[in-house]
C-alpha cells in the first residue's frame, strides 16, 4: 500500500494485530525510503533478540509474546515510511521465577544453557539443575535446537549495535539470574531470621555475587534483611525465610525487567526514528490471554487488558456493522452480547479500590465483595477458586 497524500495518512487509525508486525513490513517495500528499508532490514533481523528474551513455551503456544509491543510506524510528507520506534510494556515478570508444567521460562535462559563453552564460563548445566527452569520439565522444544537459537540471538545483537562487551554483560546477568534462584535459605539462631542454607547455596551465592560484580556479603545482607529508614536513622530488620525467598525472587525479576529494557532501547538506536515525521500509524502486538490452574495477579491485569481490547473491536467494528446493516434493511442478529462491558466496567471503576482496601482479606471475603458490585455476574462455584466468565476462556480465577 502506498498512500497519496498527507490527509489520507492523517485519517489512518492504530489497528490491533496478534502477528508480527516487523515482518509484515517486509512485503511494504516499495514504499519504503532508502533510509527506512534499511530499517526495516535491521527491525526484521532483530527480532530473534525480542523473541529470546519476552517469549515463552506456554500451554497454548511454544512460542507466546509475554510482553506487549506497540510499533509506531513513521512517514514523511509524501507517505512513505520513513522511520518507526518499538514500545513494549507489561513484560510477565513472575515468569522469570515461577513456572507451571509444561510451560517454560524465556528461551534465552535454556539458550545460554546449551551454548557450550559460554556455559561452562558461567558454570551452567542442564536447565534441570536450576530453580527458575526446572519447576516445570519442559526444557525443549519440538523442532527447535536452543545451540542454533543461541546463535540466532548473538547474530542479532550484533545487528542492532550490541558490542561483544556488552553481549558478555547480557549473559553474565542471565547466568546470575539462574544461580541467584539455587540460592535457598534456612532460619536463623534469632527471632524471624534466615542464613545462606548450605554449602551448595553457598557455593551458587559466590557465582552470582561474581557474576554481578558485587560484594558476597552485600549480597547476602540484602537477600536476608531489610532496611528501614526512620527519623532516628537506618534500622536492619532480618527476614525469615519465606521473605528471604520473596526478597530474593524480587531481585531477580527486576534485574530481567531492566535488561529486557535496556534491549528495547538498543533496538530503538538501531532502528532509528524520524524525529521530522508528523504522521504515524500504530501496530499492537498483544500479549496473549493465558488461564493458568491459578492465575497471579500480574496474569490477571494481562487478561484484563485483553479484555479492553476484546471489547474495544466489538464497540469499533462488530456494532459499526451492525448498524449499517441494519440502515440497509437487513436482518442482522443483536451484537451486544458479544460485549463484555459489565466484567470491564465493574473493575475500572469500584473493583480496584474495593480489592486495595481488602488487601489483608481472604480469598473468599475478597471474592464475594468484587461480585456484589455487579449483580449481572454469574456467581460460580464458592469453592477452592472464585472465577468469573470471560471472553477467551470459561473460566479465570480473579483472585489468588
């Protein structure tokens, strides 16, 4: 497609997309400037790197986007692509430290694992001898070799601009990761404390402090206590055990959240935008709907988003068709059930402040407050989960 002129640009609207949108630009080459084909060459040999680090084996698909990605495609004055820039948020975070069978963590994890030398350097082995893989024994996947993808992830760094310095870096943390998760505690000689559990855990505390280039004792100070800043000064409260493995699976998340969004950044570099472009077209890549035996909350908002969507195409689509062929004397069936304003309303405007103040509140109490605030639910089973209909699914557990 090419566009002739500025206001027929003007009137295009973002679209929702559950493909790949780098590489449908492939088939928009004629419209492309010199400047942006060879962003379109490095955006569509870059995304290898986007799938290693923000996809996952999940039960629906071996190879899901576990992130949500907005690619804002740019255009000059006479309509021809001349720049883009990649947004991504929402990236599943409690991925990196829990798993269900037979999902799997992000492929780059079970790609450093099988990438020989780089492995041995770091003191992997098989993803089975690691916390963060092995709760789920799924370490493969069918037809894809993790030796051949770690060396696709590679070739891609080095397409948008990511030094051999830096690759090591990224690898590093990742290894980190992994030993930081074999890390297990046992409780300590005082009230409400924990101590490094063994020499094994010992031994993995060493590896990832050296891998994180920080001090073995700084690292144990804060996986095991916490500070708290009061007017009087700093006080060092210990944890237990169970906060000592919440503290250390916090730490790991947020250090794969702000790698994977160092990456996009790079990305962005490579790209290039147009900073003179006044026109641009939106491209969502969704994350997709998943419904666990029990979802977290984190699943929860991604489901909620999907439903903001869902809902979205059936106001902007289903009912602008409907309408007219209803001004053409058709008979046309009622598209309003295919709505599910009632789950979106009730949690955009009272179910978040009534689940703040029910924080402390059991699951069952929480459940049946959220229900009573729209009575057109259908109450289900009262059971060992509280669940709602929705559109994707029978079922989603909406506490946890």
């Amino acid at each position: 497609m090419e566009f002739d002129s500025e206001d027929k640009i003007a009137n295009s609207r973002s679209s929702v997309s559950n493909g790949l949108p780098l590489l449908e630009l492939a088939y928009c080459k004629p419209i492309f400037t010199e400047r942006a084909f060879s962003w379109s060459t490095s955006a569509i040999r870059s995304n290898p790197l986007l799938e290693a680090f923000g996809n996952a084996r999940t039960i629906r698909n071996d190879n899901s986007s576990r992130f949500g990605k907005f690619v804002e495609i740019q255009f000059d004055a006479s309509g021809r692509i001349s720049g883009a820039a990649v947004r991504t948020y929402l990236l599943e975070r409690s991925r990196v430290v829990q798993l269900t069978d037979p999902e799997r963590n992000y492929h780059c994890f079970y790609q450093l694992c099988a990438s020989g030398m780089d492995a041995e350097k770091y003191k992997l082995g098989h993803p089975s001898d690691f916390h963060y893989l092995n709760q789920s024994k799924t370490y493969e996947l069918e037809g894809v070799s993790n030796a051949e993808e770690y060396t696709k992830t590679r070739r891609a760094m080095e397409i948008v601009g990511i030094s051999q310095e830096e690759q090591e870096a990224i690898f590093r943390t990742l290894a980190a990761i992994l030993h930081l998760g074999n890390i297990e505690f046992s409780p300590g000689k005082e009230h409400d404390s924990s101590v490094i559990k063994d020499e094994k855990s010992r031994s993995h505390l060493q590896m990832a402090a050296k891998l994180f280039k920080c001090d073995v004792q700084l690292l144990v100070a804060t996986l095991c206590t916490r500070s708290i800043q009061t007017h009087e000064g700093i006080i060092i409260k210990a944890l237990d055990c169970g906060a000592a493995v919440a503290g250390r699976d916090t730490l790991a998340k947020t250090v794969y959240a702000q790698l994977f969004d160092w990456l996009v950044e790079k990305i962005n570099r490579s790209v290039g935008q147009d900073p003179d472009s006044l026109i641009q077209i939106g491209v969502l890549d969704i994350y997709g709907f998943e419904c666990f035996k029990q979802n977290s909350f984190e699943q929860f908002c991604i489901n909620f988003a999907n439903e903001k969507l869902q809902q979205h195409f059936n106001e902007s689509f289903l009912h602008v068709i409907s309408y007219l062929y209803c001004r053409l004397f058709y008979q046309f069936g009622d598209a309003t059930e295919t709505t599910y304003a009632i789950l979106s309303e009730c949690f955009d405007k009272e179910a978040w402040d009534k689940l703040k103040e029910e924080f402390e509140g059991n699951n069952r109490v929480k459940s049946v407050k959220v229900l009573a605030l729209k009575r057109e639910f259908e109450l289900l089973k009262m059971k060992d989960s509280d669940s709602v209909k929705e559109y994707s699914s029978k079922l989603m557990d909406i506490v946890n």
